[in-house]
C-alpha cells in the first residue's frame, strides 16, 4: 500500500456490527458532522481467527455476505465506496490507517470479550504511532457501565435493571443518514465480496431470502411495517408461534442494520406517553430491554458464553449423547412444537421466543444435554445469533445465568404445544406429516388412535418419530440430576 498523504488528513470508518448509514455514530464522528466535510474510507474486516469460535456461523456469514452487498452500494452512492480487506485486523487497520495517513479510526463499540480485547490491542497500536482509536455507543442505547444500580454496582437482575434504564429517560433521537460522503480520491485496493465465499456451498439457506431481506434498506422497512401496526397487537400476539406477531428485528439489530435508538423512536411516535412498565409500548420496548441486559452481564460477566454463571452448575451431571443432539437438531425429537421449531431454524434461520425457550428447555431438561452444545447449534443456525442475547438465553433456560428461568420448572412440551398453539397452525405449517392430524393429537400424535392414524396418513416411527423420552420421565431425569448436583456442591 501506497503511502498518499494529504494536507487533511482523512478518517477510517471501520464498520462492524453497525452495518447502516443512518444513525451511525461513528460515520458522523468521522465526517465531522452532516456537512461531510471530512474525507473517509470506509472499510470493513473479516478476521474470523479473532472471534475463534464465535466467529459468524453459517447462517451469520449467510446474512453477512449480503448486508455487507447492500452496505457497499449505498457507500458507494453516497460517494464513499466500501473497502472490503481479509486479515488480522490488528495488523490490517493500522496498516491502513498508516497507508492513507489517517489520524483517527472512528468504530461502533463491540462488547463480546474477544472484541473488547483485540480493539484494546489495536488502540494500542493506533496509539504508538500517534493515531487514534475512537469507538462510539452504535449497538446499544447505553454503554453497559453508565447503568449501576444504588450501590454502584451492575444489575445481575433484570426487572430493576430495566426500572433503571426506563428511569434514565428515552434516547436521544436518531442521526439521520448523510446524503454525500467524501471519498478517497485513490483508495487502496480492495477485495471481491464473492472471493470471500460467505454463502453456504449446498442449497441450506435457499429459503432464508423467503423471509429475510438482509441490509439497512430491509431493515428500515420491517421497522416501520412493524410500527405501522403490528407494534399495537405484540403484547396479544407475541407469544403464538402461528402469526408473526413479533417485530423480527432481531437479526437487522445483531448487525446494526438499524439501532435500538431508531427502534425506540419508531415505536414511541407510534405510542406515544412515558415509557415506564404498564405503559402500551412497555411489553415490546421491554424486549429491547432484555437485549441491554444480556450486553451489560456479558460485560459485567464475559465468562457468560462459555461457563454458568451460578458456580454450583459447573457440578451438573450433563450426559452428553451424539444421537440425542443430532435428534434435535434435525427436529425429530418426537415432541411436535419443539421440532417445528428446529425446522423452522434449519429453514429460515430463526425460530420464534418462545418456541427457542420451549426447545432450548427440552434440551437441557428432558435430554440432559449440556446448554453449550445447544447454544453451537443456535450459533451455526440462527441469521440473528449474538453472543449476549444467545448466550443469556441458554443460560437461562438451563437455570445457570444471571436472573435464569429455576432449573426445576420443567416446560411440558405437550401442554406448551397446546397452550401457544392451540389450532396447529406453526406445528402444521412446519411439520407437514402431521398436517391431518385432528388438533387434540397434534401436540402428542402416539396417543392417536390407529383410525385417526390412518386417515392422517401417519405411520409413527417412520413418518415421525415416537418421543425421544417420555415427558415423565424426562422431568424426572431432570430432577434427579439437579438433585445429584445440589448434594455435590
Ligand atoms: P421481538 O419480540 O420483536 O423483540 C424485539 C427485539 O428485542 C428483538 O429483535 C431482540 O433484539 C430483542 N429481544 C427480544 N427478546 C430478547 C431476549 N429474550 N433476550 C435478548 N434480546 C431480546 N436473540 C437474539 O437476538 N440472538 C440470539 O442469538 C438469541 N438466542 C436465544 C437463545 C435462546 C435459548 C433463547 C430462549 C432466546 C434467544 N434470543 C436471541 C432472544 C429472542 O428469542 C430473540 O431475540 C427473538 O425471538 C427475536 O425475534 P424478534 O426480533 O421478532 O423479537
């Protein structure tokens, strides 16, 4: 790389989960403001070695290859076209800061352990050659160390940690996105998205384009389609599998196609009033809560990806056992809501809240396997997999995180089928050889009775499987093992 100084020194933008031009801190730090005055080169970094295993899984990198498209033309219309480079970022952002005589690198803040150290690393090396790092709250409302509870410390309960949040007042508004940016007249060279051979080889996320439109235009969309309407039913609609009655934001915000601020604010001009719990637009802004409170305990609690956070479950006697792993992530466990929903994640790529929790809890309970294991394949499998929100989840579920679902309460995933989804229509939709099935078999199809069977056109054990473990005595497994690692503690 060429050295091309000039007499204004131009600034890096370094993208990374803040894959928009709107409301985008660190691109208007970096232009100084609307004016676009400053020149830029924007730039983004795969460097899968840093993150280890929690590099993007393929249903990630699905999702990454496109946003990374559509960032790269509205860059380029704008004026600023988008320098894709492969490596070590350590090496190669300050490299590039040096090539084009950039004194500042301007950057979203991550907060995954792995991030926080290497962006550590390399302000250090920015520094030692008199440049600088300058990172900005992109992904988050607030940073994870401006919310202390009364005695200083961080929430490790997340109904006062909301209170606190909601008693900090609403965001400030948006950023609106810059019209012109100013590029380099001679930027280094770059390489090709398609070299980087992000999409999966096999015909696996064919589907996902069905219901995904990855970048900030997608995203902007959905916000306010959902906004327009569905935002007043969500607290009634939520819950069942059947509709979409979520916002499905989720992976637009792990990638920063949009930020929790503009959500905030879309939703608040659709229900206007105070934010506080009871308020109409609390049940859904709550959600978005849930998501500060899984980044403040991975800050607080970087161990939260890999180990339990409650100490007493590193004890917990988990039976690891390939084929019952394998049985369930392929959906065919034998308990209809649990495998719609893995084949819902293995079609789209995502799965509905509370069918994850309904699966995730099969897992750990029924199946005893460790939460860990779960959590790879939500990595792998989910367009919207983020370490804070996944591994909360799990974590959750499995009884072990901070402010975790107790281990002891044991989803019945027959009745869990029935109450969220009583008409059948996500087990159907989902499960189709158990379409014709009657509704009151749908949830527990090996107790139809052989004419029922019949005129369903189900042949159990081939057609479907019989459950892996008999609800039971699954809880009863549960139970005891929760029983043996409380006596080995
Ligand atoms: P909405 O109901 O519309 O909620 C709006 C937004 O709030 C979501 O987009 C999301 O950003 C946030 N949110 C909602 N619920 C939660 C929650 N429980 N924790 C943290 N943030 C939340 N969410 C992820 O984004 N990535 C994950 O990898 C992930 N893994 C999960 C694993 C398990 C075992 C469980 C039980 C939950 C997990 N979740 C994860 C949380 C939740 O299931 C999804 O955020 C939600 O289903 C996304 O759909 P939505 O955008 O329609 O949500």
């Amino acid at each position: 790389m060429g050295a091309m100084h000039s007499s204004s020194p131009p600034a890096l933008v370094w993208f990374r989960q803040d894959l928009r031009l709107a409301d985008n801190p660190a691109l208007a730090a970096a232009t100084g403001g609307l004016a676009a005055a400053r020149r830029i080169l924007p730039v983004y970094v795969l460097d899968p070695d840093a993150a280890g295993r929690w590099a993007p899984g393929g249903a990630g990198r699905w999702w990454l290859h496109y946003s990374l498209e559509s960032l790269g033309r509205s860059l380029a219309a704008c004026g600023a076209p988008l320098l894709l480079v492969r490596g070590r970022a350590e090496i190669v952002i300050p490299a590039l800061a040096d090539a084009v005589g950039a004194a500042e690198v301007f950057a979203g803040r991550l907060y995954e352990p792995w991030a926080r150290e290497r962006d550590q690393r390399i302000a250090e090396a920015l520094e030692a050659a008199g440049r600088q790092l300058r990172l900005s709250t992109s992904s988050l409302l607030r940073e994870p160390t401006q919310v202390r509870s009364g005695s200083g410390k961080p929430y490790a309960v997340y109904t006062p940690f909301a209170k606190a949040m909601a008693a900090m007042g609403g965001p400030a508004a948006p950023l609106p996105a810059p019209e012109r940016l100013q590029g380099l007249e001679a930027p280094p060279p770059g390489e090709a998205l398609a070299d980087w051979a992000l999409l999966p080889r096999r015909g696996w996320a064919d589907a996902f384009a069905t219901v995904w439109t990855p970048g900030e235009a997608g995203a902007t969309a959905r916000l306010a389609e959902f906004a327009a309407g569905p935002v007043r039913q969500y607290a009634a609609r939520r819950n069942d599998p059947g509709v979409d009655g979520s916002s499905g934001l989720s992976p637009h915000l792990h990638w920063g196609e949009i930020s929790p601020r503009q959500v905030w604010a879309a939703v608040q001009a659709a229900m206007p009033g105070e934010v506080v719990p009871g308020a109409p637009a609390w049940t859904f802004l709550s959600e978005v809560l849930w998501r500060e409170f899984s980044y403040h305990v991975l800050w607080h609690r970087p161990g939260l990806p890999e180990a339990p956070l409650r100490q007493r479950y590193a004890a917990f006697p988990w039976a690891p056992d390939a084929a019952l792993l394998r049985a369930w992530e392929r959906g065919r466990t034998g308990y209809p809501i649990v495998d719609a929903g893995m084949r819902q994640l293995w079609r789209h790529g995502w799965m509905h809240n509370r069918v994850r929790m309904i699966a995730a809890s099969l897992l750990v309970k029924h199946l005893l396997q460790p939460w860990q294991h779960g959590a790879a394949w939500f990595w792998d499998t989910l367009v919207d997999a983020d370490l804070a929100a996944n591994s909360a989840g799990w974590q959750w579920v499995a009884g072990s995180g901070s402010d975790a679902a107790p281990y002891f309460r044991v989803f019945n995933p027959i009745l869990q089928g029935e109450k969220f989804d009583p008409s059948g229509r996500y087990v159907r939709r989902f499960v189709p050889e158990l379409a014709k099935l009657p509704d009151r078999y749908l949830h527990r199809p090996w107790e139809a009775p052989e004419p029922a069977l019949r005129e369903a056109g189900l042949i159990l054990d081939r057609d479907y499987p019989r459950p892996v473990v008999e609800h039971a005595e699954g809880r009863r497994r549960a139970l005891e093992a929760l029983a043996q690692m409380v006596t080995a503690a």
